[in-house]
C-alpha cells in the first residue's frame, strides 16, 4: 500500500497541468475540481491532512516540481496565522461563490469558474513555492485550512494515526524540524510522543530524513 500511495504521489502533479492545459481549452471540465476541494476535509475526518500529503495534485506538484526552484525560505509568520488562514479563506471563497452565482443556471460559466480559480491559486502556488518554502501555499489553502480544523475536532482526532517517536533513538539533531515542508517544530512533540499539530501532512519526510529511524508512523 506504502508504494501505491507513493507512485500517485509521485505523478498527481500531472492531472494538475493537464486540467490547467485542458480546462483553457474545454472549460467543461472544470467541475471536477470538486473532487480535490472536497476530499481534504472528507479524509480529514478519518486521517487528518494525510490528502493534502499524499493525493492531492497540487501538493504534489509543490513536492517533485517547485520543491526544485524554491527559494526555499521560511514561511511569514503572517501565511501561518490563524486570522490571516482564516481572512484569505472568507476572501477568496466568498470571490468564488459570488461567480458561481452570477454562472448559476448555465453548467458551462460554472466551470469556467472552477478552471479560473483553479489556475490562479496555482499561480499563487507557484510565486509562494518559489519565494518560500515549496509548500508555502499549504499554509493558507482554504481546503487545507478546512481540514486543519476538521482535524482538531475532539471527536475524529482520536482516531488518527500521528507521526511517532522511539524516544529511546532520538538524539535531538532537529533534522525532522528542519526537513518538514510544513516547517512544524517535530522535535517540539518528543515529550508528548506524537505530531499532534493539525497541518501535519503525513507525508513521511521526517520520518524518511530521521538518520536514527526514531520516527514512525502509529
């Protein structure tokens, strides 16, 4: 299973380019992107940000493309806010529902919507990979911010499986901290035995990176 989900990981990034590429020329399409704006939260319920990590093709194209142009700078401290998170989720889906009102009623203007919004958030992905960390965008994705909250719930947290540590291994060389694309403080969990931060994105880098294999996934 750990390979299938590493090979759609690994090439996601494509239906990304072909849904830009196509959807310019066949608008129609655009509706699919329902798909990838509603599963993060779904997933959300039962693994945490584990879609954002693993399936989503924007997510992965910020891994195997931008990853290799990026600046790689520390994310503002402003993209991680909660207010701001939470003011660029109000702004930007509130643009998004006002242009599917005025589309309603024709399938065809809904899906142009869809197609533009999805290519200017990725050209907003790309001007934050690049300026920043390559994952920068997933600091302020409004999917992502709903399913960081999804995953805080009393209620579904629990059933997660986190990042883990073999105490007895960890050395303290912050090499987990430092590698996360998500820029979370890992090494700031030891005491606690898991990543219990809600924007982590299981997708395994630290536990990869970690030279004592003190990380796992439990």
């Amino acid at each position: 299973m750990e390979k299938v989900i590493k090979f759609i990981h690994d090439w996601v990034w494509l239906i990304l380019i072909i849904y830009c590429v196509v959807g310019t020329l066949y608008p129609i399409i655009g509706i699919t992107a329902l798909i990838c704006m509603l599963a993060p939260s779904v997933v959300a319920v039962f693994k945490g940000r584990m879609w954002c990590g693993n399936f989503c093709p924007r997510g992965s194209f910020s891994d195997k493309i931008l990853s290799k142009i990026s600046m790689k700078n520390k994310v503002p401290a402003l993209l991680k806010a909660a207010w701001f998170r939470l003011t660029f989720f109000a702004l930007l889906m509130s643009a998004f529902a006002i242009q599917i009102a005025f589309a309603w009623g024709n399938i065809y203007d809904v899906a142009v919507v869809f197609v533009r919004m999805i290519i200017i958030t990725t050209v907003i992905t790309i001007i934050l990979g690049f300026s920043y960390n390559h994952r920068a965008w997933c600091s302020i994705c409004p999917m992502g911010t709903i399913a960081h909250y999804v995953a805080k719930l009393k209620l579904v947290k629990k059933k997660f499986k986190y990042i883990a540590f073999r105490k007895e291994r960890c050395v303290d060389c912050k090499i987990c901290a430092k590698t996360c694309p998500m820029e979370i403080d890992v090494l700031n969990y030891k005491s606690t035995g898991k990543v219990l931060d809600a924007d982590c994105l299981k997708c395994k880098v630290c536990i990869e990176k970690c030279p004592k294999k003190a990380l796992y996934i439990d």
